[in-house]
C-alpha cells in the first residue's frame, strides 16, 4: 500500500505553486539547462535525476538555514519543474541534429527516384538550406531560422497544454475509474514528503529510509559514473570498473544458444526498482524476457526462424536482428490485445451499476482542483484539427495522405496514448508500439522528404503526464499548480533554451570532437534517418513493411489471449499477465537484477521489517538512491566543464 496515500487522505489539497517555486525554476533554467545540454552532447545522456534531486536539496537546505519551512506541494512542484526544464534542454536541440543532418554526407550523398538529393529536399520550415550563412555561420539568431523556430515554438507550446489537458483525461480514466495503482508514483511522492519532513524538524521514518538510499547511491554512482566520468577527462579512455550499460555475454554463449539475448547489467537502480514494483509484475516480466530470450531464439533459430541472425553479433545487433525476423509483430499484437483488453474493461466500469459511494468518470473527487472532463475532448479536437490544417499547409496538395492522417486522430493516438496510460497504471512501464510512426508513412505512400517533418498527429499523451497527476494526489497538491507552473517555465524554456543552444553550437561545431557522444553517434542516426526518407523518396529499401508480418501481428494477439488464461486459470495475480506481455521479446540484461531484488525483497526484508512496513520503505529508498546517483553525476559533469574550459585557455 501506499504510505503517502494511507497516512495523509484526509489532508486537505494545497497550492505547491509558491515564490519559492518560482526562484526554483529560474535557478534551473539558468543553471541546470546549460549543464544537461552540454552533458548530452558529450555523454549522450542529460543530468536526470541530479537536476530534480540536487534543486530540491538545495531548496530544502536553504529553508533549513533561514528557519523556514518547504510544503511537500513546493517541494514537489520544484521535482517537476526541475524535471521539465533541466530533462529536456528546451525544445531547440532537434534543430541543431537538422543543420548537421541537412550537411551530412548521408543526407548529401543519398539520392531520391529523381537523382536529387536528400538534403536538397529537406523543407525550410524545419532547417535553412545547407548553403545559408544560417549553416555555414552557425547563427542560430539569422533570419533563415526564424520560421523553424517559430513553427517549433508554436509546437511546442500547442504539445504542453494538449499533453497537460489529455493526459488528466486519461488520468481520470485509469486512477478514478480504474483504480489502478500506479506503482512508481509513490517514489517521487515519498522523497518530497520525506525533503519537507527535514524543514519542518519533524523528521520520521521517511528522512532515515532517504539517506539510507542516498548513501547506497553515493557509494554506487561513485564506482558505476564517477569513475568512468573522472577518468574520461584524465585520459583518452573512460576506465569502466562496471561495464556500462551491460555486459554482453551473446558472442560466448552463441554456440550453446544461438541468437540468445544473453546479457545481464549490473545497475543497482534495476535491483532497487525490483524492490518497489509489484512482485507478480516483476515475476512475470523475468519469466517471458528470459524464455523468449534465452530460451525461445535458440530454438527459433534451430529451425531457421531468425535468418537476419548471424554468428558474431553482439547483443544489440541480435536483438535487432530477431526484432526484425520474429518479435517486433509478436509484440506489437501482445500491445493490441492489452488495448482491447483495457478498452473492454473501461466499457464495463462505464456499464456496470455503481453504489451511491462510487463516483463516475464525470464526478471527480473534490478538493483537488479537476476541470470537466469534456475539456479533454474539446483541447484533442482542438489540437487534431490545428495539425491537420498544418499537414495541410505544409505538405503536398496532390498527395496529401488523409486515410493516415485523420486514422491518427481518430483511432492511433487515442489507442497508444491508454495503452501506455494504464500500463504505467499498471506496472510502471508503458508499452511501446515499435516503427509505428517509420512504419506508417512508409505504407502510406506518400513520396517525399517533408513528411518526415510534418506535425503529425501522432501522439503518445499517456507517456509521463497521467503518473503525475497521480503524483499530484499522493502529495496532496492541487492541480492548478500543475497550470501555473507551466505558464511560468514557458518563458524560461523558450529563451533559456534557445539562448543555450545557440552558445553550444557557435562555440564548436556539434558534432565535433569537442562532443565525442555526438562525434560518434549522430553519423549513425543520420544514415538511419536518410534510409527512412529515401524508402519515400523512391528508391529506398521499406524494410520495415517487411519485417511487420501481419499472420506474426495476430499470433501476438492470440497469443496475449492465452497467457491471460492460463493466468486466470491459475488464479495468479493480473499484473503477473502484463508482467509477461511487457517481457515478450525483451532483453532479460535488466529483468534479472530487478527479479532478484524483487526476491531478496519478498523473501527477506519482508519479512525482517514487515511486509506493510516493507512496502512504505522501498519507494523512498529508490528516491534516496535516485538523488544519491544524481549527486554523482552532478560533481561529474562540473568536474568535465571545468576542464574543457581549462583545456581551452590560451595560457
């Protein structure tokens, strides 16, 4: 159960949106941005939880010294807020992958059915031309660039208020109609109950749980980033005491077990997140990741099933390879069935008669702050029409895909969006649809390099946005909170971003050596991209409609239809069942950490500490060792930026 929930339901809501708050998200914008911008285009990877953690640290530490307190809805819009703006780097970084890809040897040198370039037929209203002084110049400020960043801006803002509005939607439909759990939502409430805790000096349970964690993330991150980020600066190789992100054991296994998914990473976050998700889920995700694994490809591959495996691969070009030849349909009909099962079981909630106590989809619980519900409906029509009319706009008048497009509206969007929404009720984890977006354009055919651009009406809105209103309820916090911190951030994420942005780029090239993650992998994406958008161009390979095989798509479904009988014939849990469609085809390299954490948990600290008590404690020893981990790689990152600027001087 859920300690927040149970201890704290009679709290009246209150408004996290505070002066505070507000200084919060300038100090983010202006000092955490720059730092997950530069972090991920040297590592590939932004600052993650070090942002949320360390902004809330300091906040509460600051409160602390100024005999203050911080209400848990402060401390908490402060975790979203740093989330939102330090996570992502604003909305500009596609722009600046587009003026390399526009002057790429992949985009130059692949040629459509007409034996034009590819770079030639990028539209302007996503990048200048190849040959601007916008390009040559690195100018992100030059008035070739002013309709790519309008257009993203307008995106952008468009995309916040659609995903805020339709994601409570589908908030409202899985947690007040449903009643699904939500089991990682408790984390981030935990950690912002147990940070205000220490304002307040009424310190409990929580705080100790807290630095418990944090002291095992500390230790850990030391080892599993700190090293390897230390030593990347030092020498001309990062020294790895644990391999990052796996160790790949498919190439010494491959005689036993050919085009066996053999790898396991040794990443103490899977191990503690084992401890917190639900023990049926977590069973039933090892269980199919490790028999379809490493189990069911060597079978497979015996008799000729995987012929795209080759001996020699490592563990990612296996696990494309039998993607490709086998589980990519398989798992995207296991998705479907989780849909039509999702969808029935909300028929039925809607059909069924309900108690006087009960409350409908359009009776929402008082205090938190709710709109009526039909503005979700109206904001998606809304948002659908306005990017239709865009596609419109801005594609080809006399191939204009309507049967696409307006299926994305109408069907696409609505069905991944609760897909991924009750999945994440469920078990934590959305349920990916994979090349949906590649796969459908290709089909559509449509010949040209602009829809790759297009503002699609393709969308995931069940993805983040409906486990954080369920954050919300956990901490108590109204939800207009939610609204007024989006409109303040708005400001900051467009300039602080865009100004940020702008520095990286003129100061170097990216990629260049200067960004070795972007040196090394943007030349991949790039040839990626280019194969997508030659496929319509003409005179590429549509290797996608080949590997979706639809008699594979409905064996999926059929498939997702017998596991849930025998889990019901079993009498087993129903997470057990969306454990295993979520492990289907899946890499067991992280599966069996979290199953063994889940096993230690259950079998030992249950019982050591109580089972009640047990399950109030893991969701604040995750956030501890979130913030512990984030701490780590916070000192990496100022540690790198001081010796490049270092490096840099001329004396």
């Amino acid at each position: 159960m859920n300690d927040v929930e149970l201890r704290d339901d009679q709290l009246q809501y209150e408004d996290g949106f505070t002066i505070r708050s507000m200084i919060g998200a300038v100090f983010v914008a202006f000092v955490m941005m720059p730092g997950t911008i530069y972090l991920g285009l040297i590592a590939g990877a932004g600052l993650g939880p070090a942002a949320q953690w360390v902004t809330i640290i300091l906040f509460t530490e600051v409160a602390r010294r100024s005999m203050t307190t911080l209400k848990r809805q402060e401390v908490y819009i402060l975790y979203y807020m740093a989330a939102a703006l330090a996570a992502t780097g604003g909305p500009f970084g596609a722009m600046i992958f587009n003026q390399y890809y526009c002057q790429s040897q992949q985009a130059v040198g692949f040629l459509s059915a007409e034996h034009v370039s590819i770079a030639d037929q990028i539209p302007h209203w996503i990048v200048p031309s190849r040959h601007s002084a916008a390009i040559v110049g690195r100018n992100l400020f030059h008035a070739d660039w002013h309709i790519p960043i309008l257009l993203t801006t307008f995106l952008w803002i468009m995309g916040r208020i659609s995903g805020l509005t339709v994601g409570y939607g589908l908030f409202r439909i899985t947690a007040d109609v449903e009643k699904l759990q939500f089991p990682l939502a408790p984390i981030a409430a935990s950690g912002a109950t147990a940070l205000a805790e220490t304002t307040s000096k009424k310190e409990t349970w929580r705080w100790n749980v807290f630095s418990v964690g944090a002291a095992i993330g500390l230790a850990f991150g030391a080892v599993y980033i700190g090293i390897p980020g230390f030593t990347g600066v030092l020498f001309s190789k990062p020294l790895q005491v644990i391999p990052i992100p796996f160790v790949d054991l498919t190439q010494t296994t491959e005689h036993v077990m050919p085009a066996a998914l053999a790898g396991i990473s040794i990443d103490l976050g899977a191990f503690i997140t084992g401890m917190v998700l639900p023990f049926p889920m977590v069973a039933g995700n090892f269980l199919a990741s490790v028999t379809t694994g490493l189990i069911a490809n060597p079978i497979m591959q015996h008799f000729g099933l995987l012929p795209t495996w080759k001996p020699g691969y490592s563990l990612i070009p296996t696990k494309l390879a039998v993607d490709f030849d086998f589980w990519m349909s398989v798992g995207i009909g296991a998705s479907l069935c989780v849909a039509l099962i999702g969808i029935f079981n909300v028929i039925r909630s809607f059909m069924k008669k309900r108690s006087d106590s009960e409350r409908s989809l359009l009776e929402a619980p008082p205090g938190r702050g709710d709109i009526p519900i039909y503005w979700c409906l109206v904001v998606y029509i809304a948002a659908c029409t306005i990017l239709i009319c865009l596609c419109k706009l801005l594609l080809k008048q006399d191939d204009f895909p309507w049967f696409m497009i307006i299926a994305y509206a109408v069907f696409v969007t609505p069905l991944i969006s609760y897909v991924s929404a009750r999945m994440i009720g469920l078990t934590g984890a959305p349920v990916a649809f994979p090349f949906l977006r590649e796969g459908s354009i290709i089909l559509s055919g449509y010949k040209g390099v602009d829809i790759w651009y297009a503002p699609l009406p393709l969308m995931d809105y069940g993805l983040h946005t409906v486990q954080m209103f369920r954050e919300l309820t956990l901490t108590r916090t109204k939800f207009i909170s939610l609204v007024k911190m989006e409109l303040f951030m708005l400001p900051l994420a467009l300039v602080c971003g865009l100004v940020f942005w702008a520095f990286f780029w003129h100061i170097e090239a990216i990629p260049s050596a200067t960004y070795p993650f972007t040196a090394k992998m943007w030349p991949l994406t790039a040839t990626y991209t280019a194969l997508f958008q030659t496929a319509t161009a003409g005179s590429g390979q549509n290797f996608l409609a080949q590997a979706i095989k639809f008699p594979l798509v409905l064996g999926g479904v059929g498939l997702g239809f017998v596991l849930l009988t025998i889990t019901s014939l079993l009498k087993l849990p129903n997470l057990f069942f969306y454990g295993m469609i979520g492990g289907i085809g899946h890499m067991p390299n992280v599966s069996i950490p979290m199953f063994l954490g889940a096993l230690i948990g259950r079998r030992y600290f249950a019982k050591k500490y109580g089972k009640e008590n047990w399950s109030r404690y893991t969701p604040v020893l995750a956030a501890g060792y979130a913030c512990g981990v984030g701490l780590i790689g916070m000192l990496s990152v100022a540690f790198a930026m001081i010796a490049k600027t270092i490096s840099s001087l001329p004396f």
